[in-house]
C-alpha cells in the first residue's frame, strides 16, 4: 500500500499503462498472425501492410522501441516476399 499521494497515482498510472500495453501487444499478435497464416502472397501482402502500420503506431505510441520494430517488420516482409 503506498503511503504518499505521488505513489498512489503512480499505481494508477501503471495499471492503465500497462492494460493499454496488453492491448496493443495483443492486436499485434494477431495482426502477426493474419500475415504469417495467409494462403497467398496477395492476402499475405495485404496483411503485411496493415500489421506494418500497427507496429509503426506503437513506436510512435512508445509501445515497442524503433529498433525492435524495424526488425520484426524486416523478418516479416522476408518471409512475405518468400512465399511462392
């Protein structure tokens, strides 16, 4: 239990940050796994766009950091440009 007042905002604060996290985190997973499940590279390409501006979002929002993103877009757009 906190026993200041600056404490007791700070636990407020960290719930809310970290249920907007679990948020984001959890629609990057399934946007991941739209782009890694398509049959086609038509469908995969259209996925790939939109989980590339989702992760594009969260560096922005602070979410995922720059490097991290740039990673997981490239090992995508790899896998992506791969399939037949």
């Amino acid at each position: 239990m906190p026993n200041h007042k600056s404490a007791e905002e700070r636990v407020r604060r960290n719930e809310r940050d970290n249920s907007k996290n679990r948020h984001y985190k959890s629609l990057l997973k399934t946007s991941l796994r739209a782009v890694t499940s398509a049959k086609d590279k038509k469908t995969a390409t259209e996925s790939l766009s939109a989980f590339v501006s989702l992760v594009d979002k969260m560096v922005v929002k602070g979410i995922l950091h720059r490097n991290k993103a740039a990673n997981t877009k490239s090992k995508i757009a790899k896998k992506v440009q791969a399939m037949a």
